[in-house]
C-alpha cells in the first residue's frame, strides 16, 4: 500500500520537504482558493479578485476580502496537519516547509523558518513606494457577507496599502523561490499536501524534486492524475498526515 512504502521513506530520509496548499489549512476553517465565494464577493472568483487590476479598480471591495480573510485566520487555529509537519522536525534530520498559503498556521503549529512562496496576509505594503504598512491592522467584525473596507493610506507617500501576497502576473519573491528550488533539488523525500497544484511556477516545485530522484508522494481528498513514479495518498490533510508519521515512527510520536 502506498502510505506503507511513503511511511517506509520517511523513516530512512534525511532531507524532508513538505510543499502545502490551501487544503492544509481548510480543516482550520479557511475556506481553499478554489471554493466558491460568497456574500458580496459571490459574483466573483478569487482568481479574480487576486489581480493588481482587481485592486485598483476597487481598492474597498478587494481590501474587504482581504481583510476578511485576515480576520478567519486571526480567528482560526492550527489543525493536526500542521501540528503533524511541526512534530516531523524533531523525526527527521532536516525538514524545509514551504508553502503557498498566505496564513500563520505553520508557523503557529510550531514550524520554523517557512518559505512563504505567495506571500501573507500580515504584511501589507504601500502599493506604490512599497513601504512596510507599520501600524496595526483594526480588528474588523466577521460576517459572512463581509463588507467594503477602506484601505489604509501610506504614511509616506499616501498610496494605498495593498495586501502583502502574491497576485497572478507577479513575480514570487526571488530569494523564497530560490530557496524552494534549492530545497526540493536536494530532498530525499517530497510531500505535496492539499493543493491543486494549478498555480506556476509553484507547481513545479514537485516535478523539480522527481526530477532530482526523490520520492514524490501528493495528499488530498480529490485524486487528480500524477506520474507512475510518484504516490496518491488519497485523504483529509490531518487524517493522511497523522497516520503516514504514526506508521513511520510509531512509539517515538507524543500524544497531542
Ligand atoms: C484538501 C482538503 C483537506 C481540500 N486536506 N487537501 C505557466 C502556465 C500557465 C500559466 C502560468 C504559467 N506560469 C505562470 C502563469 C500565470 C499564473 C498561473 O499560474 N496561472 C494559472 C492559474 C494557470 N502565475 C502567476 O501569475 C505567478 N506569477 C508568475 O508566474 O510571475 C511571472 C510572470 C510575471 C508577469 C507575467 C507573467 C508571468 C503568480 C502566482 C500567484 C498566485 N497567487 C495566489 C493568490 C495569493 C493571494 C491570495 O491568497 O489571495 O495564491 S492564487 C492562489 O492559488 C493562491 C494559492 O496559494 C494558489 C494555489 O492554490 P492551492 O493552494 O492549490 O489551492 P486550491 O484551492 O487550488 O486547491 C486546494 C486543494 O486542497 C484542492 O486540490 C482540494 O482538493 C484540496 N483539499 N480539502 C487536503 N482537508
Ligand atoms: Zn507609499
């Protein structure tokens, strides 16, 4: 059985990298990029609203959703998958996170130094001269419907805060890209947990690591199709995750 032979690898590796997506974080109650919107963001998609364009034409309705989806994160904690992918650090010799989603929940979990490849949603920068935005963000009340947000103005040039991600026709940030190919060219074993892997260049991070011989292996409840040489783990991100490391490391597991 798959999960066998990944939990087989996983004992014996020595350089771990676990690549996520927002299916690591949906069982926190952050809904994927994917799902439908809905309230005032209902007659969009989220590959919509992520776009520099998107933003300027209505800086409110985008810094809304934005600000919203701050505040689930804020609200939200982490789950056995991330808890799971913490605890690896201790297992293995070298574990790398990197990851694509903009929330804190690895770090939360207890990960250390985590490749944000699309940026976070607690680092907005002035659009314009890209200052840091220094001041806290106002809490803001959570409803379903969300609402038009106003964004704060830069303290030194008076341009719009924008959120510190990643949209579509930007550039990742150089050093965290470097680093994830570095990484997944020098691992031994290659987890991709619950994302799509539709978005470039991130998606190609697994095909770089199978490339460099390691063992490649994708968790997620939905099968899509992979190469022979690479495994399915079909599941939740905290089911898979916390049956692959009691498989491969048994007694030397705490209890949560
Ligand atoms: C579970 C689960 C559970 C559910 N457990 N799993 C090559 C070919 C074609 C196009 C391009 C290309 N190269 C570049 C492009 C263009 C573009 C792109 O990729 N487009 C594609 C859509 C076709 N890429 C870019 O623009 C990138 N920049 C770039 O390439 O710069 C160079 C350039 C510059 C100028 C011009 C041209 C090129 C930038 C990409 C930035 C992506 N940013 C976003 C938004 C971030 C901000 C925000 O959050 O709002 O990042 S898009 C969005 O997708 C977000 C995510 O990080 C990313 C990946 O999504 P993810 O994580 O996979 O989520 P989902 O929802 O897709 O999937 C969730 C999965 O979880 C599903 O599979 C579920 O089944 C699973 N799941 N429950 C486990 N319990
Ligand atoms: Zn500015």
């Amino acid at each position: 059985m798959s999960i066998e032979l990944v939990a087989a690898g996983l004992r014996t590796a020595k350089h771990v990298v676990i690549f996520t997506g927002a299916g690591a974080s949906a069982e926190s109650g952050i809904p994927t990029f994917r799902d439908a919107l809905t309230g005032l963001w209902e007659h969009f998609d989220a590959s919509k609203l992520a776009t520099a364009e998107a933003f300027l034409a209505d800086p409110s309705l985008c810094w809304g959703w934005y600000e919203w989806r701050r505040m689930k994160v804020v609200q939200a904690s982490p789950n056995p998958a991330h808890r799971a992918i913490a605890q690896l650090a201790s297992l293995v010799p070298k574990v790398t996170v990197i990851t694509q989603n903009v929330d804190d929940l690895h770090e939360r979990a207890g990960s250390r130094d985590v490749i944000h490849l699309h940026g976070s949603l607690h680092s907005p920068r002035c659009i314009d001269c890209h200052t840091p935005h220094s001041r806290p963000l106002p809490s803001v009340t959570l409803s379903e419907c969300g609402s038009r947000i106003d964004p704060p103005e830069c303290e030194v040039c008076g341009g719009y805060i924008r959120p510190g991600v990643v949209w579509f026709g930007e550039m990742l940030p150089e050093v965290a890209w470097d680093k994830a190919m570095d990484e997944a060219q020098t691992c031994d074993m290659f987890l991709s947990v619950g994302t799509s892997g539709m978005v470039y260049p991130a998606a190609e991070l697994p095909l770089h690591a199978l490339r460099y011989r390691a063992t490649v292996a994708h968790i997620n409840p939905q099968i899509f199709e992979t190469s022979h040489d690479e495994y399915f783990l079909q599941g939740g991100a905290s089911e898979v995750m916390t049956d692959v490391l009691a498989k491969a490391f048994g007694g030397l597991l705490l209890e949560d």
